[in-house]
C-alpha cells in the first residue's frame, strides 16, 4: 500500500503528534533521568515516532522533489508549494486544537 500524503493525513499527523508529545512532555517531567544522553535519546525516539516520520510520510510526502532556487518564478513550483504549505497548515492547526484540548483534558485529569 502506497502512502499518500494528502491534507486529512497531514491533520490526523497533527493530531498524533499532539497525542503522543504532549503526555509524553508530562512524562519526563514527572520522571527525571539523571543521564542527557539517555534525556536526548528519550526525547528524539519520541520527535522520531510522534512528529518527524509522520511529518515526512503524511505532511510532505515520499514523492516530494526539492525546490528549485527560482521557485516562485515557475508556477508549476509554485503550485506544488502551495500544495505543501496547504497540508503543513492543516497539520499546524490540527496540533493546535488537539494539543489545547488534550492539554486541558489532562490537566483535569493529572494534578
């Protein structure tokens, strides 16, 4: 199966990314660990799982090419630009809202 990135995976991205960080930042600060490396290598295994690979497969796409130095003069560019900030922009407000939410709920829950 082809991963497609289209902008409903770039807000459900969004969402993961505010599911899995936010508890995950309550976490470590509830369990400090003595060691910045094992602290690194806790937190770029989570940026990897909750933000970085979703953000690769499901906001910017395998197929995406690099841009160009005179993108904004060629307006094929310009709109595979414009397709891309689209889907960054939904993944953007999708974190948002869900992360606010998710935040206040948690904090209801966890005192």
């Amino acid at each position: 199966m082809q991963i497609e990135a289209s902008i409903k995976t770039a807000a459900v991205a969004g969402a993961w990314a505010s599911f899995g960080l936010v508890p995950f930042e309550g976490w470590m600060a509830q369990h400090p660990i003595d060691s910045a490396l094992a602290h690194n290598l806790l937190w770029l295994s989570a940026a990897l799982m909750f933000f970085i690979l979703p953000a690769y497969f499901f906001v910017f796409g395998r197929g995406s090419e690099p841009f160009g130095r005179t993108w904004f003069i060629d307006p094929a560019e310009r709109a595979r630009y414009a397709v891309i900030a689209k889907r960054m922009f939904a993944w953007f407000i999708s974190a948002g809202i869900v992360g606010s939410l998710w935040s206040w709920a948690l904090s209801l829950v966890i005192k």
